[in-house]
C-alpha cells in the first residue's frame, strides 16, 4: 500500500529550504537593485545634453573605451554603462558569489551540511537542488530588474526595446550565476568559504579587467576571448539584441563550474 498523500516526501526539499531561508537577503538585493536604477536612469533625459557631449570628449579615448562610455549618450549605451556593466553587474556579483560561498563551503564550515547528509539527503542531489536555488533567485533578480528598466523606459526617454531589455537580462544572469557556480566549485574543493567568496570575486574582477585591457589596446584584443564579461557584453545586448554565441560560452562555463562543484562535493570526506 502506498503511503498517505499527506506523508509523502515533498520534491525538492534542499531546494524548496534554500529558497525560504533566504528570502529576506533575496528581498533586501531586490531592493538595492531597484534603488540603484530608480536612481540612475530617470536622470538620462538631464544627462543628454550638451554638457554631457562636451565631458565625454574630454576625456582620454582610451578611459572611456575602458569604462564602456563610448555610446553613453545613447539610451541603451546609459543603460548598459551605468547599470548592467558596471553597478548592477557588481551587485549581482556579490549575491552569487555569496550564496555560493554558502552554499557548500558555508554549510560545511557550521556543520549544516553534516547534518543535512547525514539524514540520507544525496551529494548530487544536494549540490544541484543549492545550485538550482541560486540560479531560480538570480532569475528573480533578472525579471524584478526588467519590470523596473520596463517601467522607466517612457518616462525616462530610454527608447529600449523589450526584446533586447530581455537579451541584456540573460546576459546579465549568466555572469551572475557564473560567479555563484565558481563559489560553489571552489567550496566543494577546498571547504572554505573565504576560499570559494574570493575565487568568485576574483573571476570576476579578472573578466572585467581584461575586457578593460582589451579596450584600450587593439593588440589586447584577444583577451576578450578569455574574459565572461566580454562574452556578456562585446555585443551590446540593449542595442543589438541577443549574442546567441556570447551566451553559449556563458552557459557552457556556468555548467561546467556546476559540474565541477557536484563531483568535488561527491568524492570528498565531509563527515569525518
């Protein structure tokens, strides 16, 4: 006889906790995001004028190619420079690369992930449901922001294009989830959690910059092949719609660091 409906095991349990237990940082980085558009893009009708041209051509070639300010006169090029590469970029950064760390390495480090294991809770099945939960809150991140850029768009002369606000949002929850899918890989290997933050945020920090080096120097320009960033972002997303080679080097790299983090976890003694 197969057991009562009420008895039955719920699906997804590591998931469904990691989603729950979180909700209020998911909540406050929701928050954050928000502000710093609601901040930052109703002030490009000001920003396009004359004296914004004038500073812009100031300023060396070499910095703004650096910074990304080279169509930041444009709506899409304001938006791409002030908030999907540079701010927003950094906030989702430090979520994942955060709940990455956690993830594992966090877990291991309180003895919360002895415990979970040890009620029978697979390491496959641990280390994807986490993953998956990281993932499903960085897609949260993604649709909250687009709603935001969406609703701001008229009112702020942005002249966006829903379908490539929705191209810039994939991009974006790539490099997020590539960062949180490195926390987890370095977690699973070593145990540490300062470990696994600082390998999250130093592949992200070496993207931004070889993108910033390929910039300014042609000759350098293969450095793009090497940097998440640059696979992002070499299209801009909000002016030319989807990368669909750019966000396969994304996909395939965050499956690869995913995969990486099952099998350390899998083959390492955690429980004593």
């Amino acid at each position: 006889m197969s057991p009562p409906t009420s008895l039955a095991p719920r699906p997804l349990p590591i998931f469904r906790r990691t989603v729950i237990d979180t909700w209020r940082s998911t909540l406050v980085w929701t928050l954050a995001l928000a502000a710093v558009l609601l901040l930052y893009l109703p002030l490009y009708p000001s920003m396009n004028g004359a004296d914004m041209r004038s500073l812009i051509s100031s300023l060396p070639p070499e910095l703004v190619n650096a910074l990304g300010y080279e169509d930041i006169l444009s709506g899409p090029g304001y938006v791409q420079a002030t908030f999907f590469g540079l701010l927003g970029f950094v906030l989702v950064t430090a979520a994942a690369a955060s709940w990455g760390s956690t993830a594992i390495a966090g877990a291991e480090e309180s003895g919360r992930l002895e415990l979970v294991l040890s009620h029978g809770v697979g390491r496959v099945h641990y280390a994807l449901e986490t993953a998956l939960g990281i993932l499903t809150r960085l897609l949260w991140f993604a649709v909250s922001t687009a709603a935001v850029v969406l609703a701001l768009n008229g009112p702020s002369e942005l002249g966006l294009d829903a379908a490539d606000v929705v191209a810039a949002e994939a991009a974006w929850l790539g490099l997020g989830y590539l960062s949180g899918s490195v926390a987890m890989a370095a977690g699973a290997l070593t145990g540490r959690r300062t470990v696994a933050l600082g390998t999250a945020a130093g592949v992200a920090a070496a993207g931004y910059v070889m993108n910033a080096l390929a910039n300014q120097n042609p000759d350098l320009g293969w450095l793009r092949n090497l940097s998440p960033y640059s696979w992002a972002y070499r299209n801009d997303p909000l002016a030319e719609g989807f990368d669909v080679t750019g966000l396969g080097l994304l996909a395939a790299a965050c499956a690869l660091f995913t995969a990486l983090a099952v099998w350390a976890l899998n083959r390492r003694d955690v429980l004593g």
